[in-house]
C-alpha cells in the first residue's frame, strides 16, 4: 500500500502515534483543579544538574507560558511530562491518579498529553484534510484504508477543528503549499483530533510574521479552558499577548511566577534574563 508506506517513512522517531499505543484505562481526575503536579523533580546529565529541585503546578484549562534564558531547562521538563527523560528524583503527577513516572512515552500521549515542537512536521504531499483525518485514523487503526469513508461525527470532528484552527478555505491545499505559520496551525490541528487535555507547545511563533502572531495566539487562548496549554516561548511581545500566568526558569528550577507585569518587575529575573536583550 504506497499512501501508507509514504506515511511510515515521512513518520518522525520522536512523534508518539496512537495507532502504536496500548490503552492503559487511566482516567485523569482532576477534581482538585490541578492538572500537573511535578514535585522535587531533579535531572542530571553527565553531572550536570539541569533540572534541579523543580517544583511546578498546573491548574486544569489554564494557558501557562514558561519563560527562562537558553539553557534553562524548559526543553528537559517537557521531556520529563512526556516521559522522553526520566527524572533522576522527583514525582509528577497527571491529575490525582496517573503517575506519568510509571508510564511509557506511548502511554503518556494515550492518556491525553500532547506535544507539539517547534518545527512543524505535517505530511506535505497529503491535503489538510488528510492530514487532520490521519490524526484522528491514528487513533481508530484504519491508516491501511487512509481513503475510508468518514463517519459524520468525524467530519464534524474535522470540521470543528478546521474551525478552530482557521483552516476551512484550505482543506483541500496541500499541506506543503501552505506558508509556515499556517502548517504550524495544521500541526497543532492535528493534535487536537486526539482531544488531548494537556497541550505542550513548544516555541509556537518563532519564524511566524507578526500577523501569524496575532492569529497564534488567538488560537492558543480559545484552546484554553477545555484544554491546558503550557507554552514554553522567548519572544516576549508574544508572551505579554496570551499570558495569564508565567513561570520564569532558571538553572533548573522556579525562579519566579505570576502575571507578566509581576515577573517583569521581579529583580531577579531582570536580573538573569531580561536585563539586556529581551528574551535571551
Ligand atoms: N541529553 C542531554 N545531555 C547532556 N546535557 C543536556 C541534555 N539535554 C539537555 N542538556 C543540558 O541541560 C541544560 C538544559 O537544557 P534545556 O534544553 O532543557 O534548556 P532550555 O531552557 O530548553 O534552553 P533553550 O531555551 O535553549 O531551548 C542545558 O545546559 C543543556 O545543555
């Protein structure tokens, strides 16, 4: 079957695909309001200490910026939500049930944590809609029928999403037609068929224009309250746009957290992050 062989190649190693996952039964339960608890979580690497001490709370539906200077360890502890490294110490807990520590990178993404990197990876050669539909098959194993007639709740799930993402004039376009921004729209589209409770975005605007921006973060605030969006990003303009809360790290651990104004104003974080050049 061509279609699908060209899928499997064009799959990326570090993208988790739900077609490859066992269902683990895992409800999340977050009757306490928090979605995220990751508690005295440290990682050394070679010695060195990225993650250190790391304590960081997520509340259900809300939408979190992580800030911090290169090196931070913004990368190393979404790595550690979705399982892709394991700490060294530490717990982080998915709701008041699922303890991601004990659950594979497969497991993770099936019990509703999904990832989004920075550089897109959408299926060029295939249309917008395909794209979103192979996101959803994923999950319903017909990628070997990928031309399958679709149900009318997921065309309507297509359709919502498409929605969402603003994509409806260009669901017939090829996917590597579109400009970045708009593939980048597409990915995080694609993450949504799978109705994941907590999205991770990492990066979103970089290489966007300043009116990709603007729709990006439109998008990422209307995705907030049925869904968590943690969003880890340097530019700050960007930040200032969509934040409610932001979490500055440095050297591995919580430096500061609150409103944009009140880290901005925090000595500390002036002091080793946005002192000199805004965002770096
Ligand atoms: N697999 C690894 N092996 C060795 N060192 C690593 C590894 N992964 C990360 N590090 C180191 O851990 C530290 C934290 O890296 P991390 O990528 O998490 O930072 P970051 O805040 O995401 O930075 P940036 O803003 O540049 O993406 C860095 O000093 C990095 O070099």
């Amino acid at each position: 079957m061509k279609t699908l062989d060209t899928l499997r190649t064009t799959m990326r190693r570090d993208q988790v695909w739900e077609i490859m996952v066992p269902k683990t039964g895992l409800e999340l339960d977050i009757s306490h309001g928090t979605i995220l608890y990751l508690e005295d979580i440290s990682v050394t690497f070679d010695g060195f200490r990225a993650i250190d001490r790391l304590n960081l709370y997520i509340d259900a539906g809300e939408l979190r910026c992580i800030i911090g200077p290169n090196g931070a360890g913004k990368t190393t502890m979404m790595d550690i939500i979705t399982g892709k490294t394991r700490p060294d110490t530490g717990t982080a807990w998915f709701g008041q049930t699922i303890d991601l520590l004990r659950l594979s990178e497969p497991e993770i993404a099936s019990v509703g944590i999904g990832r989004k990197f920075q550089k897109p990876t959408v299926f060029e050669h295939h249309s917008v809609m395909e794209n979103l539909e192979l996101a959803m098959a994923a999950d319903k194993r017909v990628w070997p029928t990928l031309v399958a007639r679709l149900t009318p709740e997921q065309h309507a799930r297509i359709d919502a999403v498409l929605e969402t993402i603003g994509l409806q004039a260009h669901r017939a376009r090829r996917a590597g037609a579109l400009s970045h921004g708009q593939k980048q729209w597409l990915e995080i589209g694609m993450l949504l068929m799978q109705d994941p409770h907590l999205l991770l975005v990492d990066e979103p605007v970089a290489g966007m224009t300043h009116q990709e921006m603007d729709r990006t973060a439109e998008l990422l605030k209307s995705l907030a309250g049925r869904h968590t969006v943690v969003v880890v990003e340097h530019d700050m303009d960007f930040v200032r746009s969509i934040a409610n809360k932001v979490t500055v790290l440095h050297q591995g651990s919580v430096l500061a957290e609150g409103t944009m104004d009140e880290v901005q104003n925090d000595a500390r974080v002036i002091e080793v992050y946005l002192g000199g050049d805004e965002g770096h």
